[in-house]
C-alpha cells in the first residue's frame, strides 16, 4: 500500500474530497474518512424537518431522505469509513487521537470538519436556545412547537440570526402556525426573527434581501432588525436598545465559527477561527518556517480563502465541494511526485433561499427569479446533489419520496 490519506468530516466538502480520491488513488493508497457520524446530512432539508408533522412523516421517514449512510455511499469504493469523535489533531506528529484511544498516522490530511455555532459571547443564550445544525436538532424543534400546540398554548417562537438558515426557519414555521390555526382557531402562534445588523441577511444583493422581506412579511413573521441581543433568560431576549421580546421557544441561528478542534494547533487563524490556506488549499503555519507533518489541507467553513475583491469566501455547500475538489486534485498530483498546480478559484456562487411553502428565491449570476420556479429549481438542485452521491435509480426514489412529504407539509401554500 503507498501513501495513507485521511479525511475529517463528513460534509459536503470532505465526503466529496474522499469519493475523487477513493476513486483515483484508492486501489494504491489507503484513503480514509472519519467522522463521528455513520451519516452524511443534507443540511438544507432540515427547516423541513423542523416543520413537518408527524401525521406527515415520522422520524425514519424523515431521517431517509435526510441522512444517507456513509457506508452505502462508498460501497464499491476502496475507501475505509471510521465512525469516531476526534479527540485531538496533532498537525505536528501527523496523528489523529479518536475517542476510543486510538491513533491514525497520516502522510496527507484533509480537514473538513465543518463550523460549530457561535454565540458571541452573550450572556445565558447557550443554555437556553435551540441549537439548529443537526437532524436531532430539527427534529427537537419540531417536537418542541409541537408539545406546545398540543398543551393549547399560542407558541411564541423567536428566531436569533437572519441569515439564510433563520429566514428559511422563520419562514416555514410561521407558515406551519398559519395551518395549526386554520385547525386550532385559538392557536395565534406568532414567529419573531431578529438581526442586529441593519437589516436580514446581510451581505446578499439588494433586490434579495427586498423579496424575501416582503415574503415574510406576508407570511406574517415579525422582523426585527438594528439591535443586537444582548441577553437570554428561559422566556426572555433583550436587545441591547432595551427592547424586550418574550417567547416559548428560542432558536439561535445567528452565526457559526470554525470548529474548535484545530485551535491548539500552529497554524494561522483568521476570521471567526479559521484557517488561513494558500490557493492551492493547503493550510498556513503560523510561522513560515513551521515544518508541519506530511501535507495538510483545509477545506469549507474550517479554512477562510478569498475571492478576488478581498472577501471571505461564504461558508457554503458550494465552496466546500469545490475547495475539495482542488485539494484531492493536488494529492493525486503529489501522489505521481508532482508539484500541485491546481488552485482555488472562488465564483459569485449561485443560491437558492426557501421562503415558506413552495416559494423560494434564487439568484443564479446576475438573474433574480422567486416564487414557484424557484422552489421547482431547488428541488432540481436537490436531485442533482444526490446523483453525485448514491446510484441514479436510488437518488430518484429517495428524491421522489422526498417530494411527496414536502409538498405534503408545504401544504399546496
């Protein structure tokens, strides 16, 4: 066996790094992928999750079209899944620590183990928020506005963040009240989402942000903007102007940061923790002269590259597949005992935001669509994703199956 390639993390970005290379350098090398979940997630389904009753779907149903075992994923791949917490990633020795003790030499590393939330130090919102990242989390919203209605309560629920993940959220649940009222008259469940820049996802286009606040606001989800939280207590936000919003239900979605993992290593950190990487991804020391074991890459939300105009490359799907791609490129190089030539190029990344029911807005480069097609064509997209992942036959029954829930739970709105 030649060389030992490991991968952390599951994500988008590293499970794709590990089918190229699993592909092209799996019958010589030995590649392996770590993650703490036997799983991958398809993250942008989970604000379905967190809205779809239960007379809709249970949870296998839900976790099905999901979740995709790893296992499944690289059958017929010669590539070795171990599924394991890190306890430590030591850059210097070349070794990885799992939880059970054990140690994994490698001679390239590839680090894709994603962002963690990040609560900006504000007082008490760590213990009482809902956290929304995971399946578990989706599903513990969903469970939670619903233990509500059911014990005839108006659920109050007050979204942090109005990011992509908090307006999508915000959305659909204001959209799932608006139904529950329609069978419960005395339910007026109401969704607050705040933001405390000037206005919701900050840093999209104008004419984007302007339709989906004019969505929401027809949703009938209440948008606060200008004022940062500044505390949480169990039914309580305060903002830092003094305005006070009580709720039943708190989601934080306010931010992420690198995960914590790589921080006691020597490398350079930029913004919110991450990694600084050359182009052709590989991860900076902190000092220039820093040797560091064997060849290590970075990749997707742990790593901050930057696109032409000086900005940090969003956290998105899109960038981590790329960015993976470049980096398991380079190894197939290094592995024929070339120099990596290739390089990260980062593009005005084409999006999709899902506003409540099947509406959704799309900015794919300088075009702006809403409404249905843009719903239509993020299904498309959906599809597309899962035909890189398992065998076409499969990816279209579990797309259709999909289909038939959601449109159940977007209930024709």
């Amino acid at each position: 066996m030649g060389k030992r390639i490991v991968i952390l993390g599951a994500g988008f970005g590293g499970l794709h790094t590990a089918i190229i290379l699993g592909r092209k350098a799996g019958q010589t090398n030995e590649v392996i992928l770590i993650d703490r979940n036997s799983h991958h997630t398809f993250t942008p389904l989970l604000y379905e999750v967190a809205t779809t009753p239960k007379e809709v779907a249970n949870y296998i149903e839900l976790h099905e079209i999901t979740t995709y075992e790893i296992s499944n994923i690289f059958k017929g791949l010669p590539v070795r899944f171990i599924q394991s917490d890190i306890s430590k990633v030591d850059i210097m020795n070349g070794d990885i620590h799992l939880a059970s003790g054990e140690k994994i030499k490698y001679d390239y590393l590839v680090v894709a183990i994603g962002s963690e939330p990040n609560f900006f130090n504000i007082p008490n919102i760590r213990e009482n928020s809902f956290q929304f990242k995971t399946f578990k989390d989706a599903l513990r919203i969903r469970d939670a506005v619903w233990d509500l209605v059911s014990q005839g309560q108006s659920p109050k629920i007050v979204v942090g963040g109005g990011g992509s993940t908090g307006v999508e959220l915000a959305a659909e649940l204001q959209h799932w009240l608006y139904y529950i009222k329609r069978e419960k008259k005395d339910c007026e469940g109401q969704v607050t989402l705040i933001d405390g820049g000037p206005t919701i996802l900050n840093g999209f286009s104008k004419t984007v942000i302007d339709k989906v606040t004019r969505r929401l606001t027809k949703l009938g989800v209440c948008v606060l903007n200008g004022s940062p939280i500044g505390n949480v207590s169990n039914n309580k936000v305060v903002l830092k102007n003094g305005q006070e919003i009580k709720f039943d239900l708190f989601i934080w979605s306010g931010g992420v940061k690198a995960n914590s993992l790589m921080q006691s290593n020597p490398l350079k950190f930029e913004e919110k923790g991450r990694s600084g990487v050359t182009p052709n991804m590989t991860c900076l020391p902190f000092d220039p002269k820093l040797k560091l074991y064997g060849k290590v890459y970075g990749i997707g939300d742990i790593v901050c590259a930057y696109s032409e105009n000086g900005l940090p490359v969003p956290m998105v799907a899109r960038a981590a597949i790329s960015q993976g791609t470049v980096a398991a490129k380079n190894i197939l190089e290094e592995l024929k005992g070339k120099n990596p030539t290739h390089i990260y190029k980062p593009i005005n990344y084409p999006y999709i935001i899902p506003v409540g029911g099947k509406y959704a807005v799309a900015k794919i480069g300088p075009i702006v669509f809403s409404g249905f097609l843009g719903w239509l064509v993020k299904g498309l997209i959906e599809l597309g994703y899962l035909f890189s992942l398992i065998p076409t036959g499969k990816a279209l029954k579990v797309w259709v199956r999909g289909l038939k829930i959601f449109i159940q739970n977007d209930r024709l709105g």
